[in-house]
C-alpha cells in the first residue's frame, strides 16, 4: 500500500473544507511537502481547486521547486486540458497527471492523452456523490453533476487506458468519519488499475482497514497530514508489521 499526500490548493496555499466546500487555510503547499517527504510519505498529489472552474493551471512552478527537493513521485491534477498541460507538467517535474473535468467534456482526451504519453503518466481522477441509490460523476471540483453513473464511468476510463484511478467520495471527503466502505465495496471489483482512496481518512485504523481489505487500493491522505492527526513513520512501520489496529 502506498500512502500518499493530497494538497489541496487555492491561491498558493493548501486549503481543506467539508465535501469540497468551506475551504480554509490550512498552510504553504511547498513546505508540506518537504515535511511529508521528511516523514516518509510515498508520494505527492497537488491539485488545483479552481483550476478547472477558472480554466487555467497555476501549479507548475510549484511542481518545478518540488521536484528539485521532493523527490517522490509527484501528480498534478486541476486544469489539465490538453496535450499541452501534460507535457508542461512533466518538463515542471510532474511524475502523472490527474484528468477528471477534461476527460468529461471531450471523451475523446484520454485517449490521446494515454496514447502520448503512456498509460502510467494517465491517472483518472474521479469525484462522486450517492444521489439516492446511485453514485454519480462530478465535475469541477465537486460542483456539477454530469448525469453519469460512477460505474459507468469507471469502465469508460479504463477502456481508454488509463493507468489508475483516484477515487473521491464527495459525501465523505474531509468528514474525517472514515472511509465510504460502502462505495468502496459497490466498485472495487470493477476496478482493474490500481486505485487511490480518497475521502474521510480519520485514523491510522482506517488505513490498516483499507490495507487489509481491499488489496490493491492506495490511500490519498489530506486532514489527518495538516492536522497532525496520523504520524506518517509510524503509520508505515505498522503496514509494514502488518498490524491491523
């Protein structure tokens, strides 16, 4: 299992809110990342909150001074709109990109994103709501349902080669109640890549639950990091022991 650092950013800084709403400070996203390679953190992800909404992406000068003293593989998600976005990405030092709104608006993307630059350097990001008995795709950092259900959309990235999945419940994100077990459950065995949980983390408890559950998910982590509520060295030495509380 990898876990893996999630930096929310708006306007230079790193920034969380409950269900990707009510968004506050929270710290420098380049000095969080210095601190979570420090601890041991397997990877990074940076994503643009309002890159999307706004149509641009301010985060490749930070990838740039990243990459130069993390050196963990590093994601950029949040404005990633063409062939053009992923090859400044990887110059500024980016490891993978993230494409969730793109993705959803030209169906043909991923595909040629995947075919130019390799399925690994394509991750599908994907954030989804319950809306009665069914999980549907959102857009735009969680504020437009697009009409299309989770499973759906799930055979559609994978058909089109993308490398892995982030997988963010919308209902559980920054709750820090848990994982939403019961999404999990509902897509894991229609999930062939490796796939990236992210959304409720409250405890190193629930990382060991992911762990030992479901055997080829990866944990993407934000409260319990900025908050100081999981301690990343210790969190690994029990994964590694193969502790289960």
């Amino acid at each position: 299992m990898r876990l893996i650092a999630r930096l929310d950013i708006k306007n230079d800084y790193v920034i969380k809110g409950v269900s990707l709403e009510g968004l506050r400070k929270v710290g420098n996203p380049f000095q969080l990342a210095k601190k979570y390679y420090n601890e041991g953190i397997d990877e990074l992800i940076f994503i643009d909150q309002v890159a999307s909404l706004y149509k641009r992406n301010n985060l490749f000068n930070l990838i740039e001074y990243s990459s130069k003293e993390v050196f963990v593989p590093l994601t950029l998600g949040g404005g990633i709109r063409n062939n053009k976005d992923i090859e400044l990405a990887i110059k500024s030092g980016a490891d993978k990109v993230s494409i969730n709104t793109a993705a959803i608006e030209d169906k043909k993307f991923l595909k040629k994103a995947v075919k130019n630059f390799g399925s690994s350097t394509i991750i599908s990001y994907i954030e989804t709501k319950k809306i009665e008995d069914k999980w549907m795709i959102y857009k735009n950092a969680g504020r437009d349902n697009v009409n299309i259900e989770l499973i759906e959309w799930i055979k559609f990235v994978q058909d089109n080669g993308c490398g892995e999945i982030v997988l963010t419940s919308i209902d559980f994100e920054g709750r820090q109640n848990g994982f939403d077990i019961e999404l999990i459950n509902k897509v894991y065995n229609s999930i062939k890549v490796p796939i990236i949980i992210s959304g409720g983390c409250s405890s190193e408890k629930d990382v060991l639950y992911l762990r030992n559950n479901f055997k080829n998910a990866s944990v993407a982590i934000a409260s319990c990091l900025h908050y100081n509520k999981i301690n990343i060295k210790n969190l690994k030495k029990k994964i590694d022991k193969n502790l289960y509380t």
